[in-house]
C-alpha cells in the first residue's frame, strides 16, 4: 500500500493511513528526523549571525542571563517548535524550556507558545531564526487547517504539492500534516506523475495508454497518477489502468461528468486554482483528493513575537 508518507520523519511517532483504497485509518503526524533539524537550524543561524551578532556581544555580557516569552499574536495552528528550540539550544548549549505548545495545536491571541531561560546573549541573537521558524511553519499549519475545514463532512483528503521552499520542504510537508491535510509526493522519485508534458513529449494517438503502460512496466511497484486536461484524455487514463486520474483546471460541471465516466475504476484528484471560496463547490463532486499549491506557495507567516526581560 503507498501512503502519503514522507521518509525524513521518524516512523517511529506515525501510525499510518490508508488513502489509496478509500479508507482513513488513526492517524498522527510524525517527528522530523534530528539530525535534518539540527543540520537546517545550524545553517541557518550561521546564515544570520556571520562573524558574529555584534550588537548584542557590544552591549551585553557574556554571563547575563534572561527569560523570554514566545507569544502568538494571532489566532493560528501551531507548527516548529522543535526547530525554535534547537536555535536557541544550539548557542546556548542547553536552554530551559517552560509551557511548550505542541506542534498542530490550534491557539488563540495571546497564548503563550514557549517559556525559555538562557543567556541574554542567546536569547537575543537566536530570536529572529527561532522566530522565522515558528512564523512560517504556523502560517502553513493554519493554511492547511482553513481547507480541511472547508471540506469538512465531505470525505474528501486535502492534499499538497511540490510547490516548497528549496531546502525546506521536509518542513514544509510537516507543517502540512499538522494543520490535517497529507503530503501528495515527496519528490519525483516516489510516485509515478505523468503530466501533459510528458504526454505532450509522446505525442501520437495513444500517448497516454502508451506512458501508461511505460510506466507500469518501468516501476511495478508504484502508483500511476496520470494529469488529464480534459475528459477525453480522463477517460483514456482510467481506461489504461491509471491509479489516480488528477483533473486539471476543471469545472464543477465537468468533474461530475469525469467521476461519472470514470465510474470508480481509479481514484480521482481535483487540482489547479482552487480556492478556500470554491474548494467546497469541488469537494462535493465526488473526487477523493484535492491537491492545494497555496498550502505552501502562498501561505503567509503569522505573527508570533518574542518578549525579552533580563534576569534580575
């Protein structure tokens, strides 16, 4: 069985869910792998510190010590918690972390996130990476949790892209996960995505039973997913023995005429200028999916800030 699964988080924390068959099972979001966040945050402090943070070591001493509060500032879903912590962890050595949040908790304004005690020095130079973090993971959290919300009753599974920030995407689909939509492919190398340019590339009459069936013989093991700009070619791709049929840029009207002709023989994705507006007009027509590039591409980071005191 494939599953929207992506193999940088630990199976550890995941009980697995069952898409392509129709079925739902329990279901928990899984840890990112540590060595991935250790590595990403020691990028990215060494991105913004340089040779050095030079106007907090001018103004205060190396043994002052501080506490800081992390704060939401708008009502938002949760996301990167880790990834804060191990900023301030990494230059601090170990910080003290109080009234943690868990990642995929839906929060109101004002509630506090994470309590941290450590050197003024670290709190103050690793607040913007903690803070960019936490910001953007949330926006896409609270994305995410907006359009399964909209669809909720219908059965339908929202899903993402590969429309991610280069060198953020583990994070990225994580933060998905967390606002309850699931992961579509990790990359190009874990499920079969025959795209009207693939099918263009074919040409000729039966190009697409042809990538079909190229396909099937070249990667048994995985699911064929096949793009179908109209119902003919829809019709084409369930008749091959497509797994999933995505239709492109449809209208209600004809998503309801493609379910019928496909008539359940593949499972069926929606995709292509979808809207928190129209994704509950699509999700009655009868897909299974509806894949959102805004889950990432156009999430926008929410306001979380940090409150600093020194210690006394």
């Amino acid at each position: 069985m494939n599953t929207f699964f992506h193999p940088l988080f630990s199976s550890k924390t995941v009980k697995q869910f069952a898409t392509w068959h129709g079925t739902l099972q329990e279901w928990a979001v899984a840890a990112i792998d540590d060595q991935l966040i250790q590595q990403h945050v020691q990028r990215a402090l060494a991105e913004d510190i340089g040779t050095g943070d030079v106007t907090t070591n001018a103004l205060l001493p190396a043994d002052a010590m501080g506490s800081a509060t992390i704060v939401a500032r708008e009502s938002l879903t949760v996301c990167g918690m880790a990834l804060a912590k191990e900023a301030f962890d990494q230059l601090a050595g170990k910080a003290i972390f109080q009234t943690e949040i868990e990642d995929g908790t839906e929060v109101d304004a004002g509630a506090i996130l994470l309590k941290i005690e450590a050197p003024c020095r670290t709190l103050l130079t690793a607040e913007r990476t903690a803070l960019n973090y936490l910001q953007r993971l949330s926006g896409i959290a609270t994305q995410a949790a907006n359009y399964v919300e909209a669809v909720r009753g219908t059965g339908v599974l929202i899903l993402d892209t590969r429309k991610t920030t280069p060198g953020w995407r583990a994070f990225e689909k994580y933060a998905v996960q967390c606002g309850g939509a699931r992961n579509h492919r990790r990359g190009l190398d874990d499920l079969i995505m025959i795209k009207d340019n693939h099918l263009a590339a074919l040409q000729g009459p039966n190009s697409v039973a042809d990538a079909v069936a190229r396909t099937h013989e070249a990667a048994p093991d995985l699911k064929v997913e096949v793009e179908a700009d109209t119902l003919e070619q829809a019709e084409a791709a369930s008749a091959a023995g497509a797994d999933i049929v995505l239709l492109d840029n449809m209208t209600p009207e004809m998503l309801c005429e493609a379910v019928a002709l496909i008539d359940r023989r593949s499972q069926i994705e929606a995709s292509g200028g979808i809207t928190l507006e129209t994704i509950r007009t699509i999700a009655e027509t009868g897909v299974d999916y509806i894949s959102v590039g805004a889950l990432t591409h156009s999430a926008v980071a929410v306001d979380i800030a940090m409150d600093f005191s020194p210690t006394p």
